[in-house]
C-alpha cells in the first residue's frame, strides 16, 4: 500500500558475507536495519548498529528493541570442536529466540542451512537442525530459510574454487557427478526481505531456496562453470577421501584457525547430493530468484579481479 511504512528489521550476521549483502540491500528497499556487530563501524544512514554478540543477552534484548522482524544470520561454520558448534549455532539461536520474545519483534527469519537435513554427517549440520528445533518452538511467527551453496563477491569459500580454476582444476568431492544447488548472496537476501511481511503461507514453515534450476548442478558442472566464468577451461578432479583428510592437515598447517577444509566439513562435502526439495521452494508469488548462476559466478569472478582476491 502506498505510503505504508516500512519495518525496521535487527539483523545478526550483518557484518558477515551474507548479512552484509541484507544489509546492503535492505536498505536500499527503505527498511531501517538495526545490526549486531563486535566492532565499532561508520555511521551509515538507517543503520543502527548494535555492539554486541550471540552470547551477550543484553546486546541481544538491546538489538531487538524496536525491531518488527529479526534476521538471524550468525552462526558458526567452522569450528574445531563440538563445542564451538554448539555455542554458536545453538546457545547462540537461544538467546536470540529469547531477545526476540521480551522484545515488540514477533517474527522471527532463521537462516538455516541445507546441512540440516542430514544432521547424521556433520557437527555442523546437527547443531543447525538443533537451532531449528529451538525456533520451531519458540512460539514466535518464524520462518525458517534452508540455503544452499550460497555465492557471490565477498565469498571467501568460493574463492578457493576459483583460485584452483586459474590453475586448470578444481578438486572436488570423491564423487564428481553428485548434485548441489546454488544461490547468489543477492538472490538469498532478497528472499529473506520478501518473507518479511507475516503471510499465513510462511508462518512455521521451513523453505529451500536456490538459484531455479531443475535438478540442481552435478559437482562437475559447477566447477566447469566457474571455469567459464573466468575464461579458463578446467579439469575437475574426483579426490578420494583419504587424500581429502591428508588436505585437512594440510591446510590447517597453513591457514591454522582459518582453516577451510576441516575434518567435519569433510563429512558433508562428500554426501552426494545436496540439491534442494523442490516441494520446498517459496511460493513463486513472494519471491523467485533473478540471478542466473553462471552470470553470477562471472560477476563475482570480476569482484574478486577488482578486489585483488585473484
């Protein structure tokens, strides 16, 4: 409706590769954006920033105040024990279910994960079906937003993928024909602002987006894609399993605490199939995604050139 106004959402993980583009783009939409974050930052306009963290109750109670909707978007993707996963994803998604419920910010926009549905291969995986089991019973209108691989500029694990590219191959899982979906960063975050809005077709319910391609990409031709992308034909390489370990080693040797490639990473990056359920696709009224993949591995590719990441 014209003139109608526009929320003011609290965002976690607004400082992040994902929450940085919801930010980006929620304000542009007009939304005023209330966002957690750990460092001091510039002022910007319909920005309110927060200081505060997931295990800071009263940082948490502070960001909600005043919000209609909160975003949960932080969470813990790499950790080197179980503990980590458990403080982040599911001590964390508490004390943001319990800010938003002493709070005026009755709906509650969890950003989950596909590795949700398979909490049997990963830590990961189990402490993100933990967090949605938390928001599922909160009592609060929530949504939850499972995605997939999500990419996009400012990605730091697609890069490695594009680095290897510029080499002639990417590894890949032992399996080069399983499947995943994907999405661009800009895509998901426009999907979390269309669900904003309360809709008796998105309260307590668990939705799978992507990027619209019927059946997803084998493993070979994602990477073949972002081969294209930079103007390089590649070679995707199966790695079997053991020698996916020995790179755990490796790259913790190397990268230490930044780490990528870590045991438990492993666990789920060789399950061979991780395309969406297309039975759980948003309705195509509220949102449908616009990027099409291999332009949007272009432009990101043509990110990380200006950026000096390549």
């Amino acid at each position: 409706m014209a003139g109608a106004r526009k929320q003011t959402i609290a965002i976690t993980g607004a400082t992040g590769f994902v929450g940085g583009h919801l930010l980006n783009i929620a304000v542009k939409q007009g939304f005023t954006v209330r966002a957690l974050t750990r460092k001091k930052q510039d002022d910007r306009p319909r920005v309110i920033w927060v200081p505060g963290a997931l295990d800071d109750l009263g940082s948490l109670k502070k960001l909600c105040d005043g919000a209609d909707t909160v975003i949960h978007i932080a969470g813990v993707v790499n950790a080197p024990t179980r503990d980590g996963f458990e403080k982040g994803n599911v001590q964390g998604t508490l004390n943001m279910v319990e800010a938003a419920k002493q709070s005026d910010a009755s709906r509650f926009i969890h950003v989950s994960s596909l590795a949700a549905n398979r909490p049997d291969l990963s830590i990961y995986g189990d402490t993100k079906a933990k967090a949605e089991k938390i928001v599922s019973a909160s009592g609060l209108d929530w949504t939850i937003i499972r995605p997939p691989w999500v990419f996009g500029p400012g990605d730091t694990d697609t890069l490695d993928m594009f680095k290897s590219a510029r080499l002639g191959f990417i590894p890949l899982p032992p399996d080069a024909n399983g499947k995943l979906s994907a999405i661009h960063v800009d895509d998901l975050a426009k999907a979390l602002l269309a669900i904003v809005p309360a809709h008796d077709d998105l309260t307590a319910q668990i939705f799978e987006v992507d990027d619209g391609k019927d059946g997803g990409w084998t493993q070979s031709s994602f990477a073949k894609a972002i081969g294209w992308a930079i103007g390089k034909r590649i070679t995707p390489v199966a790695t079997p399993k053991p020698l996916l370990h020995l790179g755990v080693k490796i790259d913790r040797l190397f990268r230490r605490g930044n780490a990528k490639l870590t045991a438990d990473r492993v666990s789920y990056f060789c399950h061979d199939d991780w395309t969406i359920d297309p039975a759980k696709r948003l309705p195509s009224q509220i949102w449908k995604p616009e990027v099409q993949t291999r332009q949007g591995l272009k432009g990101t590719a043509d990110w990380y050139r200006r950026n000096d990441w390549l």
